[in-house]
C-alpha cells in the first residue's frame, strides 16, 4: 500500500454555532486557546501542502462559515490546483454564501443530517431549527447545482433512524450518504453510555451492505466503521457474488477500512497534524515543520502504517489488510491505539 496523502480536513476554526452532542472538538461559538489562525498562515499551510501532495482540502471545524475569509482561503487552494472542498452543518448557508462557494471554486460540500424528522435531528444537535437549516442548505444547494454530500452519525439514541435518513437523502439529490459510526473523543467522550453496542453496531453494518448491492444512483459508504469491509468479503464469500463497490472521486479512493495516518489526515486549529478526525495525539505541527517531514518521518504515522505491531484480534486477524479496525477507537477506549478494535465481535479462528 502506498501511503499518499489523498484527502485532509483542515480545522480552520473551532468555533462553532451549535453544541452537538458528539462533537470531536467540543466545538461552541466563543473559544478559548485556540484561536482562528490568519488567512497569511493558511496560504502558508496551503502551499507547504500542496509543494508536496494534491490531496483533497475539506474546510472544516466547528462551523467554517463563522470565519468571514473562508472563501478567500477556499479560491487561494482552488488557485493552487487543489480540490477545495466544505463541511458545514448548513445553518448559515444563503444564497450569497452559495455564490461564494462557486466563485471560490469549491467542488463538493457535505452536511451532516442525523434524524429523518426535525425532533430526532435537532435533538442530537442541541439546537432548535437545525433540522430547518439543514433542508434549507439542501434545497439552496439544489437551486445553485452546488453538489453537496450527506453525513449522518449514530448513536442509541437514533439508531433506528438509518433507513429513515437513507431514503431521505436519496430523495434530496445528494451525491452520497456516508453513515458514521461514532467515536468517542472530544465531546463524545460524555456519551460513552449511548455508544451503539457491538452486536447492534455489526446489525447496522449488515443493513448497509444489503442496502449498497440494491443501490445504484447515490454512492454510499460506512464511515469509521473499518470491520465493514470484513463483513463485505465474508458475507459476498458465503452468498458466492462478486461485489462491487463504487468510489466517490472526491473520496480518498481506498479500499482499507480504516486510512488514518495512511492515506487521511485532520490538520486542527493549532496546526497539529493527526492521523484522522477522531484522533487526539498529534504527529507533529505545520508552525514548526513542512507538512512532508510529519507525513514521511513521524513515529505515530509510522506505528499506524506497520500493521505487524497491530495488537490484540486485530493483529492476529486475517482481514487485517482490508479492516486494520478502528485506531482512534481503540486508542480512546483502552489508550493504546494499536490494541483491537474495541467494537469488532469477530475473533479469528472462532
């Protein structure tokens, strides 16, 4: 496996207009220590990034709508050959923010809707009107033929709604539908007790495969859920059909589970550079090295690329190559971030 970087989220604030419950970076509105970096420092970023990769830049945060050169940092990585694209949760989305994203250049943008009904979504997002603004988003996406993708997140308290929310999103216009898998870091860590338990967690899994052999227009995918693509192999293996999956060209383009440190990384706020989204160590600072020293030389990007010090059933399991299992997951549940995934129930040679 050749370890490129091919998609980067780049937190470029951590302030955020609402108080999700599962939010990574227990983002809120007003926050302290760890301010918004200067639009100088980003165009530095970007072109340390891109003077050695063409990954895909995912703005991100918080709420990158807050920070008023959020397009000024979008059409300077458009100017440089990158794919620019936005993660919003579409509250401030308007027609002039619509314009702004086609005039930077941005090619896709991603919304996160977690309940099919405003009680169930807004509720997971501890904000009224959430729910509103996401369809409102959708509907000025649609308007603009900005092409936008869906993200939804799962917890106990709206499981059920998986179905629900697939059949929404295929009725929206959306590109693709990623359903994540929760992890538990940031303001996650509070709702450990609401964590999808591992048998409901491969329930769910199962559900999405059946579900993408059947699907032919939207591109799905389980999103920090690495054991799908065991539970693909397996479960194509015992119906005897070749499964074919298809790829997003704004995705990373892997076919491993779980691609942190190897082919994705999060760029936060303070200029950390971490092996993914959910993981809280960081492989070094872009403030003190180029962006090329961290992706080749870090010890912790480099633990997670030799998969012959993976620990536990992980290491012993013969779908290591296609799974690896959830670093970030094991690493916040037993604090060791080679140890087994904590909420896989498949055990080899059993």
């Amino acid at each position: 496996m050749e370890f490129t970087p091919k998609w980067i989220a780049w937190e470029i604030t951590r302030r955020c207009n609402l108080n999700c419950v599962h939010c990574r970076s227990s983002s809120q509105l007003e926050v302290e220590g760890h301010p918004d970096f200067s639009l100088a420092e980003a165009k530095r970023i970007l072109d340390d990034i891109r003077s050695y990769a063409d990954p895909v830049m995912v703005l991100s945060g918080g709420e990158p709508l807050v920070r008023p050169d959020v397009f000024d940092i979008a059409a300077y990585g458009t100017g440089l050959g990158l794919r620019m694209c936005l993660a919003t949760n579409g509250f401030l989305v308007t027609q002039a923010v619509c314009r702004a994203i086609k005039e930077a250049g941005i090619k896709m943008v991603s919304l996160s809707l977690d309940g099919a009904t405003a009680e169930v979504h807004d509720d997971f997002r501890n904000q009224p009107g959430a729910f509103a603004g996401v369809m409102q988003a959708i509907r000025l996406f649609n308007e603009h033929k900005i092409d936008f993708l869906i993200n939804s997140s799962f917890t106990k308290r709206n499981k059920d709604e998986a179905p629900k929310i697939y059949q929404l999103v295929k009725s929206m216009g959306a590109t693709a539908w990623y359903l994540f898998m929760i992890v538990p870091t940031g303001r996650g860590e509070e709702i450990m007790d609401e964590l999808i338990p591992a048998e409901e967690y491969e329930d769910i899994l199962n559900w999405h495969y059946d579900m993408e052999k059947e699907e032919h227009d939207l591109l799905v995918r389980p999103t920090c859920a690495p054991q799908y693509y065991r539970i693909v192999l397996q479960r194509a293996k015992a119906e005897g059909e070749r499964f074919q999956r298809r790829s997003l060209k704004f995705s990373t383009g892997g076919s491993k589970g779980c691609l942190a440190g190897q082919l994705i990384c999060l760029i936060d706020v303070d200029g950390n550079v971490l092996p993914c989204s959910y993981f809280p160590l960081a492989a070094g600072n872009l403030r003190t090295q180029p962006f090329r020293e961290i992706w080749e030389h870090s010890r912790l990007l480099l633990d997670m690329r030799d998969f012959a010090g993976y620990k536990d059933h992980c290491g012993r399991c013969e779908y290591l190559q296609v799974c690896g299992g959830c670093r970030a997951r094991a690493y916040a549940v037993t604090g060791d971030y080679l140890a087994g995934e904590p909420f896989c129930t498949y055990r080899p040679g059993h």
